[in-house]
C-alpha cells in the first residue's frame, strides 16, 4: 500500500528549512539549533568565555575532574579496605565511623540515599562484620550503629594509603599552600547564607 502525498512529497513529512546560499559548506550542512523567533539557541558558558560566567564554568569543569577523581579514588580504597564491599558500603561506613552512634535515618538524610539502599549496605556491612547494632544510650529501643574493631583497624591502614595517594597530587606544595587549599576547601563546602 502506497503512502499518500502532498505535493509529491510523503503526507505528514517533515521538511528541511531552505539552506542559505554561500557561507561554508560544512557549516551548511549541520543543523543549526534554534531558539524563540528563530534565533540561535543559548549556549552554556565555557571556562575559555569572558567574565564571571566564564570563571564559573572553569570552577564547575575542576569541580567535575575533581569529583571523577575522588570517586576513582573511594572506588579504590573501598577495594583495598576489602573487595567484597563495594564503593556504596564504603560511603555508608564512613559515615559511621565519623557521626557514631548513628542511626539508619541518619545516613539517609546526610547522604541523600533511599532508605532501601541504606539498609542494604548495612546489611552487607553487618555480615561482613564491619558494623554492629546497638540500642541507643538514651532510648534503648532506638537501634544505632557503630563500627567493629575490625573496621576500625583496616580502615586506618586504607587511610594510611589514601594519604600517599594524595601526596602525589600535592607533591611540591608548601605547607602555606596546603593550608590555603584546605581553607579554600573548607569555604566552598560550606553554604553561603
């Protein structure tokens, strides 16, 4: 069965806009982006761009490389510390380690995580036996977490690594500068307002 047409042309086909003559063929033959009234489409700044917009995309690509790193790093350090906890669980242990007692709920809100997600890197962490739960001191039926003496000790040996990890990236550094970049650090972490 034959389609229909439309001045010799497929019913319901979309048809390119006329191309400009002249100019660059290249430029021709992609397609152009546009906007409202059909101007060119916003683009998003670059860090290579002029002004504060251009400053701040530069800030974001660091930012993005910065990240790519450090979760190439926690990825390794969740290996070394043991290979059957994965990256997630790492995050989770952490976190207990560093508010204890803590409970479940906790670590939901701190670290954005769905509740299901918690429990099961909990889980993973109680069986492999990184993570005990205890009744908390205040209301013993409120159930809080602490880490093993087992996480504790390998967790200092993963840290120890870590440490040298970085020391490479800051190798020449003065200590001002270290200190300087941990203020920075601390600045940027902390919510303006």
């Amino acid at each position: 069965m034959s389609q229909p047409t439309v001045d010799g042309q497929p019913e319901g086909a979309v048809l390119d806009a006329p191309r400009p003559s002249g100019g660059d063929p290249a430029d021709q033959a992609a397609p152009h982006l546009l906007g409202a009234a059909g101007q060119a489409a916003p683009h998003l700044p670059g860090p290579d761009d002029d002004g504060r917009e251009g400053l701040m995309a530069g800030v974001v690509d660091e930012i993005g490389s910065m990240m790519v790193e450090a979760k190439r790093t926690i990825a390794a350090a969740a290996s070394r510390f043991d290979p059957d906890v994965p990256p997630t669980a790492f995050y989770v242990l952490r976190y207990v380690m560093k508010h204890q007692p803590c409970s479940a709920g906790d670590i939901v809100k701190a670290m954005a995580m769905d509740k299901s997600a918690v429990s099961r890197q909990v889980t993973l962490l109680r069986e492999a036996g990184f993570v005990d739960v205890v009744p908390d001191a205040a209301d013993g039926r409120v159930m809080t977490l602490r880490s093993t003496e087992r996480a504790e000790s390998r967790m200092l040996e993963v840290r120890h690594e870590n440490r040298a990890v970085f020391r490479n990236h800051v190798e020449g550094w003065s200590d001002d500068e270290l200190a300087e970049f941990a203020g920075w650090l601390r600045r940027f972490n902390t919510p303006a307002g």
